[in-house]
C-alpha cells in the first residue's frame, strides 16, 4: 500500500528544489502544461496539480515473470487518484500534437530505454518536438539497467 502523506512531502520538497534551480513558482509562472514519463504512483504529478499544472503521466505496470499478475498497478493507482494516466512508450512517436507541453518530467524512465546514441537522439527530438518554445525539461535518476522487473517489486515488498 501506498503512504500517500509521506510520499506528498517527499515531492513537495523535490517541486521547491526544482522551483529554486529555475527560479520560478509553478503556482504562477509560465509553466501550465507537462508530461511525465514514469510517473509511477502520480506523486510528481499530484504536487504539481496543487500548484495549478494540469498534467498527463505515463507509467508502465510491471507483472511477475509469467505476465499474470500485476504486482505495481502504476496506471490504475494514478488514475485512482484522480489523475490522467496513460500508457505510452517513450521510444515511440507521442500521440500529442507538437508544442502541446510547457514542461517535460521524466523520472528514471531512461534506464529502460536501450543505451545507443539513435535512441536517445530519437527520445530527445520527441522531447523537443513536444515542448512549447522555452519549455523545461527535467530528467531525475541515474541512467542504468536493472536486471529485471523483479528488482523493482522488491523494493515496494
């Protein structure tokens, strides 16, 4: 289960961090719109809806070996919660019209993305090409593989 009050003070600490680095208030500035890839639970996209960003997150759900069971329901969570979730394949072309997002969050998503120059050029056009002019992005986590899904699951075990 979730601890939602724990994991809302987390992000707020980590939105404020962003807000110092760019020096700007989310809650009145330029940024309106954004995209998160990996948005797990939707904790990022929940604090940055209470500071007045509308948002869409995309998260993968991550079944055991078998493929019968979902032991991280990501979407169904965030959805849950009142929040747009879809999923969408970051090495792929996004449904979305160009220039349609002020800001693009990207939480440790490229781990997963296959580690060749043509993949993460195709990554950062996409970025690019959905970005409003002067849009920001910010890309949390280290970028490396983990062995399997398996490894992921322990950690919410």
């Amino acid at each position: 289960c979730w601890n939602y009050t724990y994991q809302t003070a987390l992000w707020s600490k980590y939105v404020d961090g962003i807000e110092h680095t760019v020096g700007f208030k989310f809650s009145n500035g330029p940024i309106r719109t954004m995209l998160e890839f990996g948005c797990g639970s939707g904790g990022f996209l929940g604090e940055m809806a209470t500071r007045g960003v509308v948002g869409i997150c995309t998260a993968r759900e991550i079944s055991n070996a078998a493929g019968t069971e979902s032991y991280l329901p990501y979407l169904r969570t965030v959805a849950a919660r009142g929040l747009i979730a879809m999923h969408v394949s970051i090495t792929s072309h996004q449904p979305f019209l160009s220039n349609s997002f002020d800001f693009i969050h990207c939480s440790w998503v490229l781990a997963y993305v296959p580690p060749t120059p043509r993949m993460y050029a195709m990554v950062f056009l996409e970025w690019d090409r959905l970005l409003t002019p002067g849009g920001l992005v910010v890309q949390q986590g280290a970028w490396y593989k983990r062995k399997s899904n398996a490894e992921m699951v322990k950690l919410y075990d």
